[in-house]
C-alpha cells in the first residue's frame, strides 16, 4: 500500500509498443477508404415499381391501406386522351407529396394528388420507372438509359446502350451512384445484359451478359454493395454493384429456349433468395411441355452469402410473379406469400379482325363476344386458366396456407377484347397480355395486395392465424374491368394506388 504500483505483464507492454508501429507499417497497404456517395436525396414512400429499395422491404410498405379501401376510389388517370388510347405497363411510383409517377406504352405522367396531370415525357418505353434523388431514371425502347427532373420532367440526359430494349417489362434500380437495368434486346424477346450507368452524367460504367435471356428484369439490392437477379430460366445471380463482377450465379442452367417464367427474384430480410421457375417453354423445347393453364413450377430459395441450395417447394401452377416476404400473421414469423398462375392468352374476339370477311361482319362479331361476356366459352371454346396464392415458411418451405380466386373462365385478360377496337382507333397498342398476377405488396398491418387479370384487386390476410383465408372476412376485393402489369399495388400514407393496363387508379381516405 502506497508504494509503486507493479509493471504491466511484458505481453501488454510489448503490444502497447508494436501495435502503433505494426499500423504505420501496413498502412500504406490497406486499401483507401470509399469515396463518399453523391447525397441522394429523400427516402420517398414508393420509389419504384416494387417500393424501396432496401434489404427486406422491398413490396412491403411502413404505411397502412385506408380502412375499407375497395370503396374509396377517389380518382382515376385513363392518360390524357381516355379510355383505350394507351397501355400502362410500368406501375407507379410515389414521391413524399404525394405525387405519382407512372408509364404507359406511349410517354412518362406525372400526376400530382388530385390526378391533375403534371407533365408528360413522350417516350416509347414498357418500362417500370425509378424515382431516386430528385430525378426519375427509365428506359425507352430505342435503347436509351433517361434520367428526368422530377420537379418538371426536362430530361437531364439519354445515354444509348443498345438498339432495343423490351418488349417486356423491364424494371429499374439506383443504388451507389449507378442506374442499373437490362439492356440489348431483340424484338419479340428479352434483354441479354445488365447494364450499370452514372447518375450524374449517364456514362455507361459496366455490362453484364446473362447466361440465359431476362424477362421482366429486376435489381434487388441488398445493402452490402451487391444485389441479384433471376433470368428467365430460373438461373439467380449475385453481382457486385460497382463492378458488376459475379459473386456466384447458379440455380437452373439451361437455354432460354427450355424454359420461360415471367417471375422475378426476391430477398428476404433472412439472407435467403426466393427464384421461380416454370416447368414449361413457349418456343417448342423438348425438354418441357408448352406452356398452359395447368403446367407447374417451382419456387426455390438460396443462401444469399454462397448460392446454396435451402429449399424447393413445386407449385401446382407456374408461377409468373414476384414472391414478396414480409410478417403477414400473428405468429411473428417471416413468410414467403406467392401468387401461382399461367398467363392468359390472346382474345379470341380479337382474331376476327384477321378474317377475310366484310368490315361490318367483323365489328358486329367483335362486339357480339364482347356482349356475351362469360357466355362467350360457348362461341369460341375458351380454356379457363386457374390460379391460387400461397404462403410458405420463409426458413423452411413449409406451405402455411393457399386461396384461389375463381377461375379466369375467358382465358385472356380482362379489357384486351373490350378495348381492341378502341386502342386501335387510338394508334395504341393493341393488347395488354400481362401476366395473370401482378406482383404483390404488403402494407404496415400484414394486408396482401394483389391484382389479377380478371381485372380485379384483392386484398387478404390470415388474421386470426388459423392458416386458412375465409372469403367472408379475410378477402376484400375491386373490380376494375381491367387486367393489371407486372408491377403490382402501391400503398403510401393513406392511399392505395394501381395501374391496370388502361388507366391508374387511387383508393384513399
């Protein structure tokens, strides 16, 4: 007591020394720290055709639907001429105003709350748009990478990455500085590169050739510098963000031609990624049948550090959409929610324009179809193509529940015979031949939003845990006359808002 205190042990005086000498040593050896990112702006509540653009949010929204929301339809936007003079294909985006973004075959529409038009961007696109960082970033069909000013719609630059770009629909993602989309298309078929340009001036910083063709591409990003993708085989990839080099890419490998699902990748916030795959082909493939109301699939999940295999469920249908993860019930746990179907085909009502009969024959048989309406299976033998959701244990596979809407007994999707004839009045497109589900969202309270090709919206929700849906008080439903694009609902404070394929509507308090 009170004398010196005792000497450190020599290990820690010895590291005490070296360890200062040892970091100026390396130093010169580390690599230098990342350059600080461009500010990028507000977090808008739906920035893009899937919502924002984090690890385990994607389709999920930290907003909850207006209460009985299928009878607040507050106002529609059938683009500037009406009904049937265009096609909406790229889905909405919402800004932290309020306004909404969203694209049709023809232009880029900016609507402020209200539905008063705000601007337009004519441009031939089938893409879904990004909204990042005060500017809108897209895509055309003439293979131009576009960024606009959000506040006026002035395009900021053009940058042409390929000669085409569609006819399906693309989707769009802004992460470290880069617009990364899928570029080098050929008409009548899918991208074959993913494409990473600057924000700030457009310049093309890498591509990427996919091993097999994208179908309705869609970057997932997940927050550690990288994301993934799925091509439309059911092969998944996991690049680097800033380089484009490939992490790991596995899942199905086979041609193009094999295989064909118009389905997307998911991550879900577990570190699993969720990739459909059809088991049928559209162009003859011997390997698997055509493709149909009645052919199956599989949706797989892998390990997002290593590309491993967790688990892989068959579905009853072939599954074309985009699974969302997300707690949908009371038991706390991640699920895995998927909406299952094929689809639809052309209307056979349209085919009667192609007939070598008399104009006037043509027109009063169109609209004969069109006034039977179901009846019509009759006149022309229609195939019904069914379709069901399911929800899976997000770690397991396990199926926790299913809910199928009634069948789409037409075959094709709702609105394309109604508004042939005025789309091609119109100059328009002459069909929408989406999927026959749209990608589905998740708001605040556990509320699945879909979309079907029969024209309605559907909203469900196991409630009370049982792992069933009861139709009475779990589903609520709109009908809107119209099939819906890929790219599904928006949920923002307050409001709800879709685009079918001929207009956009908005449900809010």
């Amino acid at each position: 007591a009170g004398g010196r205190p005792p000497l450190p042990p020599l290990p820690l005086l010895l590291s005490l020394l070296v360890s200062p000498v040892l970091s100026l040593l390396l130093l010169p050896l580390l690599p230098p720290p990342p350059l600080p990112l461009p500010d990028e702006g507000p977090e808008y509540p739906w920035p893009s055709a899937r919502g924002r653009m984090k690890p385990g949010l994607y389709s999920t929204s930290q907003h909850k639907a207006p209460k009985s929301w299928e009878k607040k339809l507050a106002w529609t936007f059938p683009g500037p001429r009406g009904s049937g003079s265009t096609v909406f294909v790229g889905g909405v985006c919402i800004d932290g105003e309020g306004n909404i973004y969203t694209a049709a075959a023809d232009a880029v529409y900016k609507l402020d709350k209200h539905g008063e038009l705000k601007w337009i961007y004519p441009v031939a696109t089938s893409t879904t748009p990004t909204i990042h960082g005060g500017a809108l970033y897209t895509t055309s069909r003439a293979g131009q990478f576009i960024k606009l000013d959000l506040q006026n719609g002035t395009q900021l630059w053009a940058t042409k990455v390929s000669d085409f770009i569609g006819p399906d629909i693309p989707g769009t993602g802004v992460s470290e500085g880069l617009f990364i989309s899928c570029s080098h298309a050929k008409q009548g078929g899918g991208s074959s590169h993913v494409t990473a340009v600057n924000t700030t001036d457009g310049a093309v910083v890498w591509a990427y050739k996919t091993e097999a063709q994208l179908w309705n591409f869609q970057p997932v990003f997940t927050g550690e510098g990288t994301f993934i993708f799925q091509d439309q085989t059911g092969g998944v990839y996991h690049l680097r963000t800033a380089t484009g080099e490939v992490l790991w890419a596995t899942g199905y490998k086979i041609g193009w031609e094999d295989s064909w699902t118009d389905g997307l990748a998911m991550l879900g916030p577990n570190r699993l990624v969720y990739v459909t795959h059809s088991e049928c082909s559209i162009s003859g493939s011997p390997r698997y049948p055509p493709c149909g109301p009645l052919t199956t699939g599989t949706i797989q999940a892998y390990h997002l550090d290593s590309g491993e295999l967790a688990w892989s469920q068959v579905t009853p249908y072939s599954p074309n959409s985009q699974p969302v993860v997300a707690k949908i019930g009371p038991g706390g746990g991640y699920s895995v929610v998927l909406p299952i179907g094929n689809p639809a085909g052309w209307p056979p009502g349209g085919q009667v324009w192609q007939w070598s009969v008399p104009l006037l024959v043509r027109i009063l048989v169109h609209y004969f179809s069109v006034w039977l309406g179901d009846w019509q299976t009759y006149l022309w033998h229609n195939t019904p193509f069914p379709s069901i959701v399911q929800a899976y244990d997000a770690e397991t596979g396990t199926k926790q529940w299913s809910w199928a809407p009634p069948p789409l007994v037409r075959g094709y999707p709702a609105g394309d015979e109604e508004l042939f004839q005025a789309r091609i009045n119109s100059g328009a497109q002459m069909v929408c031949m989406p999927n026959l589900w749209a990608s589905p969202t998740v708001d605040a309270e556990g509320t699945i939003f879909m979309a079907h090709s029969n024209g309605k919206i559907y909203a469900l929700r196991d409630a009370n845990g049982d792992g069933a849906i009861d139709p009475a008080t779990e589903v609520t439903e709109h009908a809107t006359g119209v099939a819906f694009g890929h790219a599904g609902p928006a949920v923002a404070e307050g409001m709800v808002v879709v685009a079918n394929c001929d207009r956009v509507l908005v449900f809010k308090d």
